[in-house]
C-alpha cells in the first residue's frame, strides 16, 4: 500500500498539475471511489491501471467536474477545475462520443480551440491553420474534409487525439486512447505522448494492456476502488502490487507479470 502524500501537494516547482485528496464518488450510496490520495507528477507520462469496474474513468471525470463527489479535494495546479480548465484538454472514451453528427474531422479539431477564442469570437484562418497542424501531426490531414461518420475508428480516435492538441494544453487527459484502435493509430498515439512529454506536458492515461505499461509511461497508480499504490513504474509496477489491484486472478497476473519481465531482459 502507499503512503498517503503530505498536506499541502506541492512540488518544488510549484503545485502538482492534479492533487487529489480524500476522494469519494459513489453511485446510489455504492462507493466507486474510496479514499483516494493521488498526486501526479509534472511533465509526466502517467498511466491509470486497474480492472474493470475499478473507478479509472470515474476518477478522471470527478477530476475533470464531471460526476459528482461525495467528499474530497481535488486540485488542477493548486485551484479548482472550473478556474483552471483551459490549461486541461480532455480525449474522452471514444465510445462515449456520438460519432454520427454531421460535422467533418477539421471542424472537430477547431472546436478544441474555442475555449481560448471565447463567447464572441469565431474561429478564423488562423484557428483552421492550426487545427490543419495538429491533424499533420496525427497523420490525418489527408482526411480533414472528411465527416467523422465515414472514419474508421483509429482514425476517429486520432481526430480527437487532434482536438486536444489543438488547446495547447499543460495537462491532457486520456480515457483509454488505446482501446480497439488500429496498429497505426497506436504508433500515432505514442508519438504524440512522447511529443507531449518533450514538451514538458504532463499526460494522465486510462490503460488497460498491462504489457505496454512499462514501455509507453513513466509513472502509474493501481487503482481499484482505493489507490493500490501509485509512482514511477519501475517501483510501483509489481506483482505484488498488481496482484493486490486485480485481485484473485493471480495466474493473469502471473502471465503479465511474466511477459512484462520477459520484455525487460530482451532490451
């Protein structure tokens, strides 16, 4: 189990980019969350492990002011979400994204840039030339007229992956980025989190293949219900720690323990 983080979160350089504190949601008095003390690191790439029904996507949705919280703090760069939202860009889980609207992958990406424009300005040749940019940089500026309906998953999920570019955020946060996406697209995604990292963005991650963890992030929190034990992956991704997250499935967790070992020693 880990150590609950002292009171103020604070890092040298300032406030940690999410600082949660004694987090409860729950649904129809069921706790979904449980007590949870989490500190993310700045300029990080931190994965959120745990099985299904664990609380990942709640967590990130009571970070975000999406569900309601029982009890708890929770701080984006040391003030609340509503004061600091245009310093967070948000990929939500892509099922949860009504993909029939009738609106083509450009005007997806300059959406993400309305926050910055306001309530009364449109946006003009500049926001469309930056969100032609952020579709380059997801290999999907060939697509930009084209409606989302028409988009092959991966593609749609790079659309988006655009969309939060186009913010020019310091704290993205990804609800599963990987799931059900094409070999392509997943190349794309990593390029674009390693992007981000070189860019001393700090990138929250709902994950859910066990074996990449260690390839594609720095940090993780093994959450299931309660936070198992959260930190840089080298030290908090054990089996013993994934064996107390995922509970009684002790031979999968045997096997990607063991695939995860297996990748080490081949590098």
């Amino acid at each position: 189990m880990i150590d609950r983080p002292p009171n103020p979160a604070t890092t040298d350089g300032g406030a940690y980019p999410i600082s949660v504190r004694d987090l409860i949601v729950a649904y129809r008095s069921t706790p979904v969350l449980w007590d949870i003390h989490l500190d993310i690191r700045p300029g990080r790439l931190t994965a959120i492990v745990g099985p299904n029904g664990a609380g990942k996507s709640t967590m990130l949705k009571a970070i975000l002011g999406l569900v309601p919280v029982s009890s708890g703090r929770i701080e984006i760069f040391g003030g609340p979400y509503r004061e600091m939202r245009r310093q967070v860009a948000y990929v939500p889980q892509r099922s949860s994204v009504d993909w029939d609207f009738p609106t083509t992958a450009i005007d997806v990406v300059m959406m993400g840039q309305y926050g910055q424009l306001g309530w009364f300005r449109r946006p003009g040749r500049r926001e469309r030339e930056n969100a032609m940019s952020c579709l380059t940089q997801v290999g999907m500026a060939d697509l930009a007229s084209r409606q989302i309906s028409q988009l092959s998953g991966g593609q749609q999920q790079r659309v988006f992956l655009a969309r939060a570019l186009a913010q020019a955020a310091d704290l993205y946060i990804m609800d599963e980025p990987f799931a059900g996406v094409d070999a392509v697209t997943e190349r794309a995604i990593v390029e674009l989190l390693q992007r981000l990292r070189a860019d001393g963005k700090t990138v929250v991650v709902v994950h859910h293949d066990l074996q990449t963890v260690p390839d594609y992030f720095e940090d993780v929190a093994l959450l299931n219900v309660r936070l198992i034990a959260a930190g840089p992956v080298a030290e908090v991704f054990t089996p013993d720690n994934l064996a107390a997250t995922y509970g009684g499935r002790i031979a999968f967790i045997d096997a990607e323990a063991a695939a995860v070992a297996s990748a080490r020693s081949a590098r």
